[in-house]
C-alpha cells in the first residue's frame, strides 16, 4: 500500500482517491495510471502513483485495475470504500 509522506502526516492531510491502472497483459506490470479522482493534495497523489506503479499482476489476468486509495488519520476503514464503490 502507499506510504503516508511524513510532511502529509505533519500536516494532517487526509484524502482519498481512485486510480486506473493499465496493465501489460503478457508481463503483469503496469504500464500507466489515470488518476480517476484526486486525493485532494497532489502530495498524497503522488504517493500513491509512485506506489502503484510498482504494482505487478499474474500475467494474463488483468489489463486494467481500478484501485481505490484511502489517507487517513484512523486505521483503513472498509466501509468507506464501499461508500466509493457501492
């Protein structure tokens, strides 16, 4: 999962966003991301794209994800991303 960056921590900054992952079919690795919904800060945004990226799938499964990213002061909270994606 993305790291929370120490100067959004400090700050307090809290946001969540969706991401769209496209992905190499034959090699599982991602190729590009859309960002679908901001966090909110482009310090969190980035976070999240530079881990995401890295991201890799069992070849031939998938070609595109989308992947929800929550930023939050409390532990990850499941009914919020159901709020997001109902």
């Amino acid at each position: 999962k993305p790291k929370y960056p120490q100067a959004a921590l400090r700050k307090r900054l809290m946001g969540k966003g969706i991401f769209l992952l496209n992905v190499n079919a034959k090699t599982g690795k991602v190729t590009s991301i859309k960002v679908e919904k901001r966090t909110g800060y482009e310090l969190l945004d980035v976070a999240a794209l530079e881990t995401l990226i890295k991201w890799r799938f069992k070849p031939n499964t998938f070609t595109r994800v989308h992947v929800p990213v929550l930023f939050g002061m409390n532990s990850y909270r499941t009914a919020e991303l159901h709020q997001m994606f109902p």
